[in-house]
C-alpha cells in the first residue's frame, strides 16, 4: 500500500510540474499568446471591467495551438486580473502567412 501511495504522490507532483511549466515557459513564448495578450490589454470592455494594470495568464488545460510555418489556428482561455475584477476570456486566433490575427475574444 504505501508504495501505491508513494507511486499516487510521484505522479501528482510530475503532472504539477508539467501544468506549471506549460502555465510559465510554453505557452507565454509563442506568438500566438503574445498576439492574444496585447489584444487584451488593448481592450477597452476589459479595462473598463477590471482596471489597469491588468495581468493575463492562459488556462493549460483546455488550450491548444495547431501551426505549421504558415498557417494555424489557436484557441486560448486567459483569466484577466485588474485591481477591479478577474475575467475569464476565451481567445480564437488564426495564423495567415505567418502572423498571428485575432477573430474573436468571449468573456466568459
């Protein structure tokens, strides 16, 4: 039993620090959240809602990022923290000829 619980705690703790690495080194270095997160904090809905200085974090679990050198196409939920509020936004990017675009933005 207690190498079942020893094998439970060395799982968790190789799943959080794949979550924190995705959370702190992935997904901030592509361009594709880089395009997103200076849309945000362009937005005049979300300064209004949560004020500035705003910081913006992406969800790892139910993002993803499809590209080749070319094309591609995003879908990044962000949490949105201002001195107001947080906001829950849901990003869909597309990349035409190499640049990232923004086509919606829903807060949820």
């Amino acid at each position: 039993m207690k190498k079942y619980i020893t094998r439970i705690i060395i799982f968790g703790v190789i799943i959080g620090a794949v979550v924190y690495a995705c959370l702190n080194f992935y997904w901030p270095r592509s361009a594709a959240f880089d395009t997103a997160r200076a849309y945000v904090l362009r937005s005049p809905q979300l300064v209004n809602q949560v004020g500035e200085p705003m910081t913006v974090k992406p969800w790892v679990a139910d993002s993803w990022i499809r590209q080749d050198s070319l094309t591609g196409e995003a879908e990044l939920p962000l949490t949105v923290k201002g001195p107001r509020s947080t906001r829950n936004v849901r990003m869909h990017l597309f990349k035409r000829n190499g640049s990232w675009a923004v086509q919606s933005m829903d807060l949820t």
